[in-house]
C-alpha cells in the first residue's frame, strides 16, 4: 500500500565522520534557544539546513548547502540504500537499556485522502508554509519524519540487525541517547523492504508539518518531470519503526498558559465546576504522579499544586460534535474544559493561540509558574499507543501535540535531496517482486 524507495543519501564526509556528534542537531521543535545558538557557532552543523537564520531563511539554507556541495564538506553516497537507524536509550528511573530500531527511507508523499499514511494531529497553516518554502528553495530534507508500520513477526529485523554489525556512525546525542546508522546497499533485500512495507499502512507519529510541506510541493509541481516516472519531489524522508515493538515509547507533554486575566481564586473556582480540585501537598513531586485514572491532571499554579479530576458527570457536557474516540482522551477533554470552556478560546483560537505552549520538560514547567513568566501549568499524562493507533485508523485528529514519541531523530545523520537530477536512478531493479 505505502510506496518506498532506498535514497542516494547526502551524507558528510569522510573527514568529518569523528566529528558527528557536532554535526547533528535536535530537531526544531524540542531544541531549546540555548541549544539552538550553541549549534549555530558550528558553521557546519545541519541546523543551518533544517532551521536556518536571517532574513531570508529559505535562501540561506540554499546558500549553504551550496557552499557544501562546492567545499565537500557533504557528499552523497555512489548508490541508493535503506539506511538502518537504532536508538539506545533509557527511560527516566529505569536502568535497563532499550533499543528503538527502525530505517530511513523515502517513502511517496501521498495525500491524507489516500489513506496510505495516516496522521493524528492537526497542523498549523504558517508552519506548514514556511517548511514548503525551504524545501522549495533549498531541495533537501534534513530530518526524516517519524512513520510506524505494523510488523508483528519482525520480518524486517533479522537485515537491520545484519547491517549493524557494520555502523557508519555511532555517537551519543544532547539526551543521551546513542544513535547507531548503518546502511543496506543489497538490491535484494532492499527489494524485501520495498515488497513488505508495500503491504502496509503508515501511522504518522511525528512530523506532521514536515511532511505536509511534502505533500504541498509534491501538488504544486505535480506537472514537472513529466517525461519521468520517479519524481523527487513526490518523495519524502521518513524513519519508520515497528509499531509492534515494546521500545515504542510515548511521553506527555505538558500545557503551560500565559497572561491568565482571571485570579488565581476567580480560575479555581470555575475549575471547580468541572473538576474535583484538590490541594497537592508538594509541587516538584507532582511531576512523578502516577496518574492511573483517565481524565486526571496535575496543575501548577503561583507557588501552589493541584491535582484536577474530572467529575463523571460532566463528561456528558463535553461537546458532543466531537467523534467519540477523540472526545473520550485526556488531552480532548482538557482542552475542551480548561482552555474552551473555562477560558473561552475556540479550538481554532486554541491553536493559533501565543498563551499555550507545549512543554515536556516538567522541571521548565515548574521554573515557568515559580518565575512568574507562564500564569499555570497542566500536568498530562501519557497517551497509549493503542490510543494513537485507534484514532489514526478512525480518521479522525487529536488536540496539537498529543503525542511526544522518545526518543526523537536526529537532523544531520543524512540529507536526501529533492533535486531531480541528484535523486534519478533505475528504481524498477527495486520493484522486481511486482513485476513477477
């Protein structure tokens, strides 16, 4: 159903290759502005291709990577590969080491009509636009999204694990986490990575913009190329892993709000409409509350901590219009309570809205209320993955930044270009599975 290809990856050089760990960047929603001017002193590290400054943002990522190509300081590789990406992490109090394990692709930017990737979460009209922009100026991707595919057997794992005993990089990240690449040039088990993922949907678990941007500039140069079958611009970057794997971790991320106009009494007593509002006796625990029931939060407000429940009965006086598989999640209601009817604001205000910001970080939540900067913090908790998966397959969205996927990618392991000249190559040796 979903249609990849191996890519001719961009890649740095040879030179470079010691020098990984300040090649690479986070990507460009969970890099913290200290992050971000840090990297930005490296003349060479890949935020200048995935955010890039000045004026003109778009032009100087194509200035740059222009110089790089010239310089050498990026090539690309001789022939097209699935590129093998684990990520060894642990989770916070856990001492056990776990393994996400997944590859890099380009997988077809179909559109959401098609159903052959299958999106959560809605997207925001100006972010979308500034992505297609870069990508139509500068022609390459930095960082792959993130896509599942549900392989219960573990087909494809046996040529992953194959392909790491041979790593092209193997660095530890800004979190800790180590990041291992490897690369599979075989044309016959490409073809069985082509063949097998051709039988699946793709759940979409992070880089909803990103991709969208690659959906809108695949239809506005839909009549480009017309003399050729493999179109760069039709294709998009993605890592994707096994859905069916228990290393597939989701992390909340939290709410923080600013410039309540409402006092602090005045927003606990509506709060109190809805809600069982109890006194939480310390807040910087309430970040390790284990919160068993569904529709139940954590709040951070002045130097006070709350624990907020739901009242059963209220559920019913959410709006009804919402789908039932979305009404019924944490972040539906609290965004449907808290910020709509508490507070006033549209959904469509909600996500356009400068007052709420999305954090997973509970430490700079804590920081943000005791600062005075941000007016309260919600404290969620994490969405399940059959949760994701049961919306994904009903069509439906849920509230911005439901989901936090751990650990992220990383920008700058490899760059695949959408230059059509950089991309051609006979694919068709790929496809011999179909063609009998």
């Amino acid at each position: 159903m979903a249609e990849i290809l191996p890519l001719r990856a961009w890649r740095y050089a040879d030179h470079l290759s010691e020098k990984m760990e300040e090649m690479t960047a986070p990507l460009f929603d969970v890099v913290s502005s200290k992050q971000r001017e840090l990297l930005y002193e490296n003349a060479y590290n890949s935020i200048h291709l995935s955010v890039p400054k000045g004026e003109d943002p778009a032009q100087t990522a194509h200035e740059t990577l222009v110089r790089w190509k010239k310089e050498g300081i990026i090539q690309q590789d001789a022939l097209p590969g699935i590129y093998v990406y684990y990520q060894y992490f642990r989770l916070p109090g856990e001492h056990i080491e776990r393994c996400r394990k997944g590859f890099i692709a380009q997988i077809k930017a179909y559109d959401w009509e098609e159903k052959q990737i299958l999106r959560h979460e809605n997207t925001i009209v100006s972010a979308v636009n500034d992505r297609v922009e870069l990508l139509k100026r500068s022609k390459i991707q930095a960082s792959p999204t993130h896509g599942l595919y549900d392989d219960p057997d573990f087909h494809l794992e046996k040529y992953m694990d194959e392909a790491m005993k041979s790593p092209l990089y193997e660095i530890e990240d800004y979190q800790g986490v180590r990041e291992v690449l490897a690369v599979i040039h075989d044309a016959d088990i490409i073809a069985e990575f082509v063949e097998y993922i051709a039988q699946k949907q793709i759940i979409l678990a992070d880089g909803h913009h990103r991709i969208e941007g690659s959906i809108s500039l695949k239809n506005e140069w839909k009549d480009a190329f017309p003399e050729e079958k493999w179109k760069a611009h039709d294709y998009h970057l993605m890592y994707l892993t096994n859905a069916s794997s228990d290393d597939l971790k989701i992390l909340p991320t939290h709410r923080l709000f600013y410039n309540l106009t409402l006092s602090q009494e005045e927003f606990l007593e509506r709060l109190k409409e809805w809600f069982t509002v109890k006194k939480f006796p310390d807040a910087e625990e309430i970040g390790m509350y284990a919160f068993h029931k569904s529709w139940t939060y954590g709040m951070l407000i002045g130097e006070e901590s709350y624990f907020l429940e739901l009242k059963p009965e209220k559920f019913s006086s959410i709006q009804s219009e919402l789908p039932e598989v979305v009404r019924k999640l944490d972040l539906s209601v609290l965004h449907e309570v808290v910020f709509h009817s508490v507070l006033g604001l549209s959904r469509e205000e909600q996500r356009q809205s400068s007052q709420i910001s999305y954090e997973r970080n509970f430490s700079r939540c804590l920081r943000e209320v005791r600062s005075g900067a941000a007016s309260f913090a919600i404290i969620t908790r994490e969405l399940e993955m059959s949760q994701v998966l049961e919306v994904c397959r009903s069509g439906e969205l849920m509230p911005q930044k439901s989901t936090y996927f751990y650990p992220k990618t990383l920008s700058g392991l490899l760059f695949a270009s959408i230059d059509q000249k950089e991309f051609e190559f006979p694919y068709d040796a790929f496809f011999r599975k179909h063609q009998g």
